[in-house]
C-alpha cells in the first residue's frame, strides 16, 4: 500500500475543521444577528445619544461584513437594519436610557 501524506494531512485538517464548527455552533449561528443589532445599536447611540450627523454616524458603524440595509425614522428615533439576512432594530428611549435594542 503506498503512503499518501498529503492525503493524510488533508483529511485531518477537514476533520479538525468540522470539530471546531461543532464545537462552535451556537456561537456561529448567533453571529448574523450580532451583526445587524450592534449596527443598530451603535448608529442610533451615534445620532440620538452624541447627536452626530448621519454621514458621520454611518462612516462610524462601518465593518468589514457590509450591511445590506439602514433604514433611520428620525421622528420615531428609531434605526433598523439588515444584514446577513436578519434584521434588527434600536430605539432612543430619552436622555436617561440612551438607545437600547428592540425585541
């Protein structure tokens, strides 16, 4: 029988990979809403909480996963957004509590 290394170290190297994703399932599945919520979060505390322009909000929340959508109510002070397919929402609740996520 010959000897395949390469082979070997492929199949352990996938082997490894699948355990780790078992491993970390939870969190891996929770991390497309992390996603939408800290944005909404952040560009609502940026615009209601330090009163910042919009543009200068947007630039601030800005990651390396893209937002595919930030939709501001201003008379509502209320900032949902998408992202990875899921969608959260933030709302300025006064001076006194700031922002805080929509269930």
């Amino acid at each position: 029988m010959k000897r395949r290394p390469l082979l070997t170290l492929m199949m352990a190297l996938l082997i490894t990979l699948f355990g780790w994703l078992w491993i970390d399932r939870v969190a891996l599945r929770a991390f497309p809403d992390i996603i939408s919520a800290y944005t909404a979060k952040e560009y609502c505390s940026c615009r209601y909480v330090m009163l910042q322009p919009a543009d200068y909000c947007r630039g601030y929340v800005k990651q390396s996963v893209p937002i595919s959508d930030l939709l501001e109510t201003p008379e509502e002070k209320r900032v949902t957004v998408s992202g990875l397919g899921r969608s959260n929402s933030a709302r300025w609740l006064g001076a006194r509590q700031g922002c805080r996520l929509e269930p």
